[in-house]
C-alpha cells in the first residue's frame, strides 16, 4: 500500500514539474538542475524524476501519439494538466514494463480529477482508453521493450472486458453446463417450496 501512494505522489510531483515546464517555458532538465521547482508532497523522489526525464526525453514521441489517438484535438487545444497527464500515463503504458497498464490509466484519470477541470477525468480516461486498444503504442524510436507491449496491453484490456463468469462457463464441456444449470433450476424450485 506504502509503494502504491509513494508512486501516486511522485505522479503529483511529476506533473507539478512538467505543468511548470509548459506554463514557463523552461525546460525540466533546468528546472530540475536549479531546483526551481515548488512541490506540495515534499522533495521530489526517484520515481518522479524518472518519470519527469522520461516524458521530457520521449516528449515529441508522445505528442505525436497522444495527436494521433486524439479526436478533433490539437495538443494546443488541450488544457495543459491534461496535455502533461496523457504524456505520464502514456510514457508509463510505452516505457515502464513494471506499471500494469490499467494502473497507468486509473492513475491518470485521479490525477485528472485532482487537478483537471471538470471533464478532464472523462478526456483522460476516452484517450487511454483508445491508447490501450491502438497500434500506437508500438513503433516509438528504438525502444525494443516497446514492441512486446501491445500483447501485454490487449491481453489485459480483453482479460478486463470478459468477466469471469463467462470464462469458467466457457472452460466446462457442454453437457456439464447444462446439468450444473438443470440441477441449480432443481435446488432453487425445492428452496422455494
């Protein structure tokens, strides 16, 4: 639970770096070297800078897939929390193999909710979600963990869409299906009784 809000928090910071950044003009290697930078969670972590470094190394990477996934939407258009939210939650889906995608997503739509507007959380989450499903998240320069991504990201979008009743019901042969449902039919009508 420790490491699930320390990650949350370094997410915070991130975005307090990369949303000065945008808004200054000033690029986060200087922000980061000057420590010019206010954070409301304390210094900034490993994690954070991780993540801050990473989007900014990545950044027109990102632009680019966010763009291209992005219906009707200019990164211009875009409110700038919500702009430097998609860049984290989509560095994290491309580049950090230990961040479970869904948890990427489901960070990203807090953060929006902390501090985006009032429909950035509904923005954020249509865009990740379009993100996991598109072949967009393959082909980014020359990071080869990112080619074994797109798998890992369908297997799990189609491991959430299935429930679980259906998968065991699918594993049982067919004969055994209907007697368990002839047999469930049976206990209820003597319940009843």
């Amino acid at each position: 639970m420790k490491m699930q809000y320390e990650r949350s928090k370094a997410r915070q910071q991130a975005l307090q770096v990369l949303y000065q950044s945008d808004i200054c003009g000033v690029s986060v290697e200087d922000i980061l070297y000057d420590k010019m930078y206010v954070l409301e969670n304390g210094d900034l972590g490993d994690f954070a800078r991780q993540l801050v470094l990473g989007v900014s190394q990545y950044k027109d990477d990102l632009d680019e897939k966010i763009v291209s996934i992005s219906e009707n939407w200019t990164l211009s258009r875009m409110p700038v929390v919500d702009r430097n939210i998609l860049r984290i939650a989509i560095y994290e889906l491309i580049y950090d193999e230990e961040i479970p995608p869904s948890v990427a997503i489901n960070e990203a739509v807090e953060l929006a909710k902390l501090f985006g507007g009032e429909e950035s959380s509904k923005f954020v989450n249509g865009i990740l979600g379009r993100a996991a499903k598109a072949d967009i998240l393959q082909g980014s320069e020359g990071d080869e963990a990112e080619a074994e991504f797109k798998p890992r990201v369908e297997a799990e979008v189609e491991a959430e869409e299935k429930p679980e009743v259906e998968a065991e019901t699918e594993a049982k042969p067919e004969s055994e299906s209907e007697s368990d449902s002839e047999s469930e039919e049976a206990s209820s009508s003597e319940s009843e009784v």
